[in-house]
C-alpha cells in the first residue's frame, strides 16, 4: 500500500455562474501515472490551475506531501514539489532553450546576490553544476544540440519537450502534464509517451497526465479520471474505463473517440 | 573583478585627456551623459529586463538627488584629496533613500500589470515632486541652492581639476552600474527577472517568487536612479523639483525604448544620443529662429516606434554582433 | 451652508467638463486597451482652434448663446479631425504590435502636439474670447446660481444624452459595443473594426472638443500645454469609475471633480494636484478594476 502524495477533497471552481468543476475529489498515490480525461471544456486545465494554485478553488482542499496548499502562492507550490506543463505552451520564447532550463533550478541555488555580482567561487560552481545537469536533461530528449537556440525557434513538438524538460528541473516529486502530446503525430505522441515512462522511472516521479484523446492513455495509465462538464464520472484501471458505458456516453455525446 | 577595474582606470584616463583638451560646456555635457547612462540602464532593468513599465524613474532620481543634496549640509564634504569619498558616500545614501522609497512604491503596486503600473509609477513621481514642491527645508517650489561639488585641488605640483574629480565618480557609477546589471542578468537571479518579463504564470510554476523578484528589481533599479540624482546633485550644484517632472522620466524611457529593452550597450548609446542630439540640434534653432529640437526629437520617436520597434539594439549586446561579425568573415 | 453648497456646485461642474475628457480615455482603453496619452492634447487643440474661430469669425468680443454654439462646432471638428489622423497615422500601424510600443507611440503623440503647440502658438498663454457674459442667473437659498456654470452642465448633459444615444440605440452603437467587447469575434460578425476604430476616436475626441471650450470659458487662459494636468486628472477619473467603462468614467469625474473643490475648499490649494494621484493609487491598490469595472481572471 503507497502513500497518498496528492489528494483533492471536494475542490470546486466557478467563475460567475458557471461552475468549471463541481466539487470534483480524487487522490494519487506516491509513485503512480494517472490520466484525467475528459472530452473538450470538460474543466481538466481548471483541475490542474487549482492544484498548482494558480486559481483559488471557491471551496475545497487540496493536500500536497500531507499539508494543505490552497493558500500558498504558485511558486511556494512549485517548490513544495508539485510542477506542471501548460496546454498552450508558455515557454519563455525569447530566452534561449538552455535559459529556459536553467530557470526551473531554484532548489540547486544557493548563493546569495551579491555572490553573483563579485562572482565569487561559489556562483561558479554552481552556475557550472547547474548547466551540466540542464545539458544532461536536455539529452534525454534529444535537445541538448540546440541549447543555445531561442525557445521561440524549436519546432511545436520540440517545444512541448521543453516544457516538460524545465518542469523537471525543478526536481518535482509530482509532475502535471496538460495534453502533452497535442499537435504531435501518431509517431512522435509513441515516442513521448515512452520517454514520459522512462523518466517517470528514472526519476521515481509522480505523473498526472491531462489528455483528451482516452487511447493514448490507455496504454501507459495505472489509473484513470474521468471528468465530464466538471464532474468525476468514471474512475478506475483502463480497462474499467473502457468498458464504462458513462465514459463512451460522455464522449459520443461530445465528439467521435478517436 | 580585473575585467572591470581595468575599464574604470582606462576610462578615468580618457577623463584626463577630456579634461586637458575641452571646454566646460562640453565637459558638462559629457557629465550629463554618464548621469543619463545610469538612469538608462538602471530603467533597462525594471523594463527592459524584468518586463515592468515605470513611468516614474524621475521621481526616485529626484528622492536620491535631494536627501543626498540634505545630507551634505549635515556631513559637509572636505575640499581635499578626500573629495571623492564624501561623493561616494553621498551617492550611496542617496541611492539607499532612492532604494527605500523603490521598496516602498513597489511593494504594493507590482501586482498591477502593464498599462496599470505604468500609470500608477506615473502617480508616485508625480507625488514624490508635489511633496518636494512642498518641503521648506529643501527650498520648495525655490529649488536648493548652493549644494556642494567637486573643487579644485593641488596634489604637489599636480593640479586636479573639479571636473576630472565629478567626472571620475560618474564615470565610477556608470561602470558599477554595468558590471552589476550585467552580472546579476547571467546569475541566478537575473534569470528570474527574465523569467517574469517572459511568462509570469510559467516563471511562478517554475517555483519563482514573481513578486519579490519585480520588488527586487525595482528596488535595485531605483537605487541607481537615486545615484544619478546624486550625481546630479553635486555636479549641478542646483536642484528644483521642475528637474524630476514626467518629462524627465519620458525622457529615461525614450533612451531605454530607443536602445532597447534588454541591451545594456543599447542603452548606453540611446543615452548618449538623446543627450547631445538636442544641444546638436541647436544651430537648426539659430537658423529657423524657433526651436523645433523638441518637435524633432517626438516625431522620431514616432517613427521610431513604427519602423524599428524593436530599438537599436533589440535585446542583444554589441559583442554579439562582434561575435557574429568575426564568425562571417573568419 | 451656502458655502458647501456653493463648492457643490463648483464641484459638479468641474467633475462634468472632466467627464468629457475621460469620456474619450475610457472609450479608446475600452476598444484598444490603450492608454492614449495624446488625448489630452488633443483637448488643447481644440481649445486653439475655438480661439482662432473665434478671432477670425471677429465673433471674439461678442459673447452670447451663438457664440457659444459656433466654438463648440469649430472645437469639435477640428479635434475629431486630429483624433481621427492620429489614429490612422499613428496607432493604426501598430495595430499588431507589443501594447509597450503603442503606449510609447501615444506618448510620442502627446510631446509632438505639445512642442508643436509651443511653435506654432507660442509658449506663452493666451486668452480665451469671452463666450457667455457670466452673470448671476437667479439667487436660491442666498446660494449664486451663474450662466457659466449652468451652461457647463446644460450642455454636458446634452452631450451625455447624445452619447448614450448613440452607442445604445443606434447600429454603430452596437457595433461599438460588440468591438470593445471581443475584437476578433466583432470581426468574424461582419464588423468592420477599422472603421468603428476610427469612429470611437472621433467622438471621444468631439467630446474632448467640448470640453476644451467649456474649460475656455470658466478659466479663460489657455496654452499648449494646458492639457497635461486635466487630462492626467480626467485619466484618473476614468481609472476610478473603472477603464473602458462609460458610465463609470462619469460617475469617477464626478467624485473627482468634487472631492478637488472640498480638497480646496477647506484644506489647501497645493495639493490639489496630488490629490488625483492619491485617488488612483489608493484605487489601484484596493481596487485595480475602478468603481464600476469587472475584473478579470487570467486564461492559464
């Protein structure tokens, strides 16, 4: 039996009178790769904004490593352990792809201000640390020939890596990953999903995995969330999913199942 | 810390052949410049740099010009060798005052966005000139008369001038400023502050503290701004609170605006140009027989917006185009 | 008692003149999100070309109600002349651009005017012909009832009138409307936002042309750079009735008219000028979206 690392209790968000998700509850146990799908406006990103903090829920709680965060600030969040990648990619585009990475490496940080005007040995050090482990990061997937290109240059599927690949430096136990493969082809989605395996292995991570197409999770969630128009639905193993006359309704009612 | 050290050495002694070799309204001039080179690149990082648009840098320049201005009638300088340590005290003061009330603008105001904060930095200049305007003890609506500034001074048979000795500490400022901006931008920290001008909600999803970052920044930006003032201050001898009105902070953006935001070289050079573009422009006046300098200088600001908006210099540095140009031709 | 009522009424009629300028901030921050820093300046051309109307149609010294009329008509044509150049010479190609840039070019509007105001005026002030004769109209409650202030507020209000007309009850109206709301969609619907882009700075200019007048009238100096501190005060109405908000923009000229003549009624005249600023940092930091403003979430 694992413990719970992250639990939602009953987190609701409205925005005027509609209500994005209704007191939606669910949890993720150390270690596990969980999909929350749901078709279209289903209120999945608003999911991921009130775990991350970005949003405030209008009521409910959300439990990180045991504490409440409702009320702590995005980037208290962030540091507690919890990182995210945003559905419509917000890179730091005029900063080149190596930036980008070394941004997410508060933790490995130490020296003060006016360490890094005197640039005395300790900022070297770590300034030198910390780029090794961004190019080590960056190999992975393959980017570290363009370290030094702008953000803005990579090719879309390139930059969605990126996003992942700075999430990752800031050392997160949990990883939320908002429709990573959108835009990407048969072939390339194969491959990021294999990689995301990988690292969540090689990392020992967490992954909470948004995506609207349900047969790309399929093949490597332990678990999966099912949210229509706010609510939870369905929740179980794949195969439960699949055979969950609810979850084919929700998606036949809104669009084909791909 | 050579890299630097050697800069201000070979500066100051540019500074001697200026001194041999022109007159003192040029020599104000140049002074001028270093003052407006530091109120650029000091503006450069709040805007350029972490993304924020102030529109009340004059206002921190005039709170570090004034208390460094009152502090030398409490501490008063000693017209010795010892000269420009009195300087380097006054400026510091000043700018921790300057760096003070950045603190305390900022605080509460750096959760506005753009046109918002623009507006209320706007507000907070204004307010720090009508409260000048209104302060017996610092000449109100008078100005300040009589501040001290460099003096003459004779070291054995050498004879070391006011100007070289005003020059040599703006000179001091402008090379610190550098070097600190430049630094803190490849640390850490200065990362932080793109991370915000880039994507706020990343850079917080990133684990960066956005808000005490912007104050940060501001209060650092401001600091500087205050030792302009200072510099000011001591060089012009005279201070009214006219000196700090919106014009001047315009003034500063124009300069960061026309380098570009993010380029320290750029801002350098904006701020030389916008400072003797108008005293160049003079003879135009003595032919025309009105002044269109300031009609000019609006109008290219247009143009400039609409044809090359990124600035001379986008956010690139001139070794960066040195480097490219070197690669090209080996 | 009758001085308070006195300063009310001064009040009111102050807060009505700096209702038509932030008339036009609030209607192009509503269409473009842009603060247009030219605005005010555009105020005080309209002060120039009513002053020039005025010496060349030799109606100078000749106040009275067709005076009055004939200025506001001058005023408003050229101002809506010069919002509308502006904004296809100067805002239009930047349509696309960071707003930072726009701001910037709006600023650089705004200096243009002014030194060109300087060179072709002359720095020096000038002063406005006299358009109504001012005259005590009737005495109620030993409280002074005069022409200049009643006209403020006559034709203030006929101004408000003719503004809520027209972007209520009128197609360009909703057009108006459907642009400030959502560009892009107004766009897709067959607006042509160009064209209602260009309209939105010719009225609020109009109004700013009123303004001008009004102010001529009560305050009969004028120069090039009169426009400055109205229009940063009638800016700061907008903001507290809540920018892009057209009822709110009055609303805020009003409280800001107000508190300026108690603020100089009963405290002192020097820090009449911080007084706008205090407003709006006190209503930025407590509340960004102004008195009658929504505010918004951002879209992560």
């Amino acid at each position: 039996m694992s413990a719970k690392l992250l639990e939602a209790k009953s987190i609701t968000m409205q925005f005027g009178g509609l209500k994005a998700v209704d007191s939606l509850s669910f949890h993720i146990n150390q270690g596990e790769l969980v999909g929350l799908i749901g078709p279209n406006g289903a209120g999945k990103t608003t999911v991921f904004n009130m775990l991350t903090s970005v949003y405030k829920p209008t009521s409910g709680e959300v439990i990180f490593l045991s504490e409440p965060t409702v009320s702590l600030k995005p980037y208290q969040v962030a540091r507690k352990g919890m990182t995210r990648t945003f559905q419509n990619i917000r890179l730091f585009k005029d900063l080149t792809v190596l930036e980008n990475v070394l941004i997410g490496g508060t933790k490995d940080i130490s020296y003060g201000f006016f360490s890094s005007i005197l640039q005395t040995s300790k900022y070297f050090q770590q300034e030198k640390a910390l780029k090794e482990k961004a190019i080590e990061l960056l190999a992975i997937f393959g980017l570290e020939k363009k370290a030094h290109a702008p953000a803005s240059a990579l090719p879309y599927g390139e930059q969605r890596k990126l996003e992942i690949i700075r999430a990752l430096a800031t050392q997160p136990k949990l990883i939320c990953l908002d429709e990573p493969a959108a835009g990407m082809n048969h072939q390339e989605t194969h491959q990021l999903m294999e990689t995301i395996a990988k690292i969540r292995k090689d990392f020992r991570l967490t992954v909470l995995l948004i995506e609207h197409d349900m047969k790309l999770v399929m093949g490597i969630c332990e678990r999966i969330i099912v949210l229509d128009h706010g609510v939870k639905i369905e929740e179980g193993s794949p195969q439960v999913i699949q055979s969950s006359p609810k979850v084919i309704e929700a998606y036949l009612g809104a669009e084909d199942i791909h | 810390m050579k890299k630097p050290l050697l800069a201000l050495i070979g500066l100051i002694f540019v500074g001697f052949l200026i001194d041999l070799s022109f007159d003192a309204f040029i020599q104000l001039t140049l002074i001028y410049v270093l003052i407006n080179m530091i109120l650029a690149m000091s503006l450069n990082l709040v805007s350029g740099f972490t993304g924020q648009f102030s529109l009340g840098h004059a206002g921190f320049m005039a709170a570090g010009a004034y208390a460094s201005a009152f502090l030398s009638t409490i501490f008063p300088m000693n017209p010795g060798p010892m000269q420009f340590v009195y300087f380097l005290f006054y400026a510091i003061a000043g700018g921790a005052v300057a760096g003070l009330a950045g603190y305390l603008v900022g605080l509460p105001t750096l959760r506005l966005r753009g046109d918002y904060l623009a507006i209320v930095t706007l507000g907070f200049g204004e307010i720090i000139r009508v409260i000048l305007l209104n302060t017996k003890t610092v000449g109100g609506a008078r100005g300040m008369y009589g501040i001290t500034g460099p003096t003459d001074f004779t070291l054995g048979s050498w004879t070391i001038s006011k100007f070289l000795i005003g020059y040599a500490h703006a000179i001091f400022w402008v090379v610190a400023c550098f070097v600190v901006i430049w630094r803190i931008i490849r640390s850490h920290h200065g990362r932080a502050f793109l991370s915000v001008r880039e994507d706020e909600i990343a850079a917080e999803a990133m684990g960066i503290h956005t808000t005490q970052t912007k104050v940060r920044a501001f209060v650092l930006s401001s600091f500087f701004a205050g030792v302009a003032g200072s510099i000011f201050a001591h060089y012009a001898n005279y201070l009214n609170p006219a000196s700090f009105s919106f014009n001047r902070s315009v003034d500063a953006v124009i300069m960061v605006v026309l380098g570009g935001m993010g380029s320290l070289s750029g801002s350098l050079m904006a701020a030389t140009i916008i400072t003797i573009l108008p005293e160049a422009l003079r003879p135009l006046q003595e032919i025309t027989g009105v002044d269109l300098r300031m009609v000019i200088y609006s109008l290219a600001l247009i143009l400039l917006m609409i044809l090359r908006p990124k600035g001379l210099m986008g956010t690139k540095e001139v070794n960066e185009f040195w480097r490219k140009y070197v690669r090209k031709t080996s | 008692m009758q001085d308070f009522i006195q300063h009310l009424i001064n009040g009111i009629s102050l807060g009505s003149i700096y209702a038509l300028i932030a008339l036009g901030y609030t209607m192009v921050f509503g269409i473009l999100q842009l603060i247009n820093f030219a605005h005010s300046d555009v105020y005080m051309i309209g002060a120039f070309a009513a002053y020039y109307a005025a010496r060349t149609l030799g109606i100078d010294k000749n106040p009275g109600v067709s005076t009055l009329v004939i200025l506001l008509i001058a005023a408003m044509a050229a101002c809506s002349l010069l919002g509308f150049t502006i904004e296809r010479l100067a805002y239009r190609p930047l349509r696309k651009a960071p707003k930072l840039n726009i701001l910037i070019t709006a600023i650089g509007v705004s200096l243009f005017l002014q030194y060109s105001g300087q060179v072709v005026f002359g720095a020096d002030p000038k002063v406005f012909p006299a358009v109504l004769e001012d005259s005590v109209l009737f005495t109620l409650l030993g409280v002074e009832f005069k022409s200049l202030d009643l006209a403020v507020l006559f034709v203030t209000l006929v101004m408000m009138v003719l503004l809520h007309l027209l972007i209520y009850h009128t197609k360009l109206g909703r057009a108006m409307r459907a642009v400030s709301t959502n560009m892009n969609v107004a766009a897709m619907m067959g607006v042509n936002t160009d064209r209602i882009i260009s309209f939105t700075f010719v009225v609020g200019s109009a109004l700013a042309g009123v303004g001008s007048v009004l102010v001529g009238m009560k305050y009969p100096k004028i120069d090039p750079l009169m426009g400055m501190m109205i229009g940063l005060k009638a800016f700061v109405a907008a903001v507290l009735g809540g920018i892009g908000n057209i009822a709110g923009a009055v609303l805020g000229a009003l409280i800001m008219g107000l508190s300026e003549e108690m603020v100089v009624g009963y405290l002192s005249s020097t820090y009449r000028d911080a007084l706008a600023f205090g407003i709006l940092i006190v209503i930025l930091i407590f509340r960004p979206a102004g008195l009658l403003g929504k505010g918004g979430v951002e879209k992560v």
